[in-house]
C-alpha cells in the first residue's frame, strides 16, 4: 500500500535554491514522486510513496524551521500516481498574479472547519458560494448551489470576480481542492472590499474525510495520474458525460493526437470509438499516439504526466528556445 499527501505552507524561505536542493536529496533517497513547487512565499506539494517513507518525508518538513504546523491530507493508494519526482522554483506557489502583495491568513478572512461549512449549508442562510477551481475541476463535481466560474487558469479569477457583480456584504463561502488557492483568492476579495469571506479550510479533500461529502455532488479532480477521486461514498454517480458517447462518465483524457491534447471527458467505449482522440480531425492525424483498445485508459495515465498540468510551461519554454527542443 502507498501513500498520497498534498500540502502546502505558506512560510517565507529565505534560501530557496538551497531548500529545493535539499528536497531533492531526501525525496531521491525516500524514493517518492510526485510534484514540489517552492518560492519564497513558500512550499505546495504533492507526493507519493510507500507509507512509511511518506512519514519520514512529512517528518522532515516538519523538522524545518518554520514549517512544524504544516498539515497534510493523506489517501491510501494501490499505486505510486506519478512518474517521476519533480522539485521546481516558482514565483508563486499557487498563480494568482494579482496586481497587489497577497498574504494568506490576512484581512479578516474567517476558515470554517467542514462541520461548520455543513451547518452553514443546511442553516437556510444567505450566502454566495464560490468553487475557486477551474471549469474542467468544477465540472464533474462541486458543492450544491456553488458558483462554477467559468475559468481555464487560477489567475483568470481578478478578472472574473470584476464581471461577476457580487453584493459585497453578502456573505461569501468559498472552497477548492485541498485549500491552497482560497488562502490568496479569500484575502483578494476581502482587498476588494467583500465584508464577510469565508473559505473551506483544507478543502474539499478535507471535507469528504471529515463530513463523508454531504452536498457535495460528483468527485474531485486531483493533478495526478488518478485523474479523479471520490468524495461521497454514498453519491459517485458521475455529474458529467462522456463528450463522445454522451453517456455519464467522470473520467478526463487527454487527446490522443499529440498537437491537441485536449483534456475532455471520455468513457471506455468512447475512446475505443475515436481510438483516444477528441474530433474526427484528431483520429485521422499523423501525431496520433499509438491505441490498445485492450486497454483504452493505460495510455492516459502514462501521458498525463508529459502532457498534463506543466504541458503548457514546456511549449512556451520550447518557443523561446526553439534551439533547446
């Protein structure tokens, strides 16, 4: 059995080249994979590895000046759910980009624990509910009576909330996977001059440990090679459909043609259909990754991780030193 953590704290790190090398050393030694972005504001990751070398891992943090409150989110899995280790510098850990200095747990933003997140859902209170995920997360799962933003990039939240005419007295309720991008986009709106934010803490994640899912409908989107995981162990009906078949489906590929690679939802029998592709244009191409209808989701999870969340760093790194390959 392995293990799977997703954390992140936001500490200020005054040798950041020093730490990531750190990090490498002993997650090489652990044996873990999976994905750490650290800056100077701090460190958001996710890993995976045998249990007892996960607890080693989290001990070590831990051990870190500044970072022994760190909390994780811990699930169970039959398999390491990522191909490789990566320890990378990043501006920001979590992308908001927004025009002023954002430090979490500021401005007056209040956290509600799940059960206090689920009193308020059931108390009949007024509230505007925010899912602070992008669109193809919210889609196949969210909370009732949640806003879904229509959004491809965390950083495109500002703009939305400036077309989204919320009341600002109105009583905001905000929530995200694991807790990470409401800890900037709370402070933004209370910046903006929302009165009463409130967000999630540890997220969705922590929720469906703590609250079993209640109100929460579908799953959860994850960035690993598990695509999708449940929340409500007594509602996994899928809230989406397969964009082939039509039928209902909560499964994410990624286009099969390589100049795509369109994230969509597609069940079995719709990837057989279209031997992992998105369009008729896509199946007749000649960048089509090779297809095992024996098989028709394996190629997706070996794919992901070099065409999923970092694919789009690589292409514009690649335009700008077309040289480099």
């Amino acid at each position: 059995m392995y293990s799977v953590i997703l954390y992140y704290n936001f500490k200020p790190i005054a040798d950041v080249q020093s730490f990531i090398a750190d990090h490498r050393t002993v997650c090489k030694e652990l044996e873990l994979k999976g994905r750490i972005y650290v800056s100077d504001e701090g460190i958001n990751g996710t890993l995976a590895g045998k249990s007892t070398d996960v607890e080693s891992y989290k001990i070590y943090l831990r051990g870190k000046p500044g970072f022994s409150d760190t909390a994780f989110k811990q699930d169970d899995s039959d398999h390491i759910p990522f191909a490789k280790m990566i320890v990378k510098k990043r501006p920001e850990i979590v992308s908001l980009k927004a025009d002023e200095f954002i430090e979490p747990g500021t401005e007056g933003v209040v956290y509600l624990e799940p059960s206090e997140w689920r009193r308020v859902m059931e108390s009949g209170e007024d509230y505007v509910m925010i899912d602070v995920r992008n669109d193809y997360e919210s889609k196949i799962g969210h909370f009732e009576g949640a806003l879904l933003p229509d959004v491809k990039n965390f950083y495109d939240f500002p703009k939305w909330l400036d077309e989204a005419d919320i009341d600002k007295d109105k009583k905001v309720l905000m929530y995200c996977t694991g807790g990470i991008r409401c800890e900037k986009f709370s402070v933004y709106m209370r910046k903006q001059g929302y009165k009463d934010v409130n967000q999630l803490h540890g997220g969705i994640i922590n929720y469906g440990k703590l609250e079993g899912g209640v109100h929460f409908k579908g799953k959860c989107f994850v960035f690993d090679d598990r695509l999708v995981v449940p929340v409500n162990p007594d509602d996994e009906e899928p809230i989406s459909n397969c964009e082939i078949t039509g039928v209902p489906c909560d499964t994410y590929i990624n286009c099969a043609n390589m100049e795509c690679n369109k994230l969509f939802i597609c069940s079995e029998e719709g990837a057989v259909q279209m031997e992992g592709c998105c369009s008729e244009s896509c199946k007749n191409s000649e960048k089509r990754r090779p297809f095992n209808p024996e098989n028709a989701y394996a190629p997706f999870r070996k794919w992901y991780h070099y065409f999923g969340p970092e694919f789009k760093d690589r292409q514009r790194a690649r335009a700008a030193s077309p040289s480099k390959g």
